[in-house]
C-alpha cells in the first residue's frame, strides 16, 4: 500500500489504471485527503487520475527491472552441443 503522501514524481505504482503500471510525470495535492496524478502508460500515453484515501489499499509501488538479465543459477540452463561428423 502506498500513502498519497509518498507519491512521487517517476514513482512506478500499479493500482491507479486497472491491470497496468505506470510511471508518475507529476502529483498535485488537494489538503490531505487527495492527489492528482499526471502519469505515462507502458505505451507511452498520458493520463491523470485524482487519488483519494479510500484509494490507498489499491496502490503498490512496483521495482523497475530490467525486460531480461543473464542473473539465473547457470545450473538451471544447460546447454547442449551437437557433436559435429566425424
């Protein structure tokens, strides 16, 4: 769960559009109890969406990872080699 308060610019959260991460371009707060969220989809999209408290328990903050990395056990992939003719 992430507090409105803890929302920052290039913050990645899900929770704010059903079923895709976003990164944050920009927060506008409202007293204590609310937020706009200018933010960019996956595809590159702006969007903005006011937060409440009551929308809270709906908001994670997700790591930025890379698409693929070569960090797995090496145990776990075997490579095969044919053996040539001859």
């Amino acid at each position: 769960m992430v507090k409105l308060e803890n929302i920052n610019k290039d913050s990645i959260l899900s929770g704010i559009v059903q079923g895709y991460s976003v990164r944050i371009v920009s927060v506008e707060s409202f007293g204590e109890d609310a937020v706009t969220v200018y933010y960019r989809d996956s595809e590159g999209k702006l969007g903005e969406r006011m937060l409440f408290r009551a929308d809270e328990p709906n908001l994670e903050e997700v790591k930025a990872g890379r698409p693929w990395s070569f960090d797995a056990n090496p145990k776990d992939f075997k490579l095969a080699a044919a053996k040539g003719p001859g």
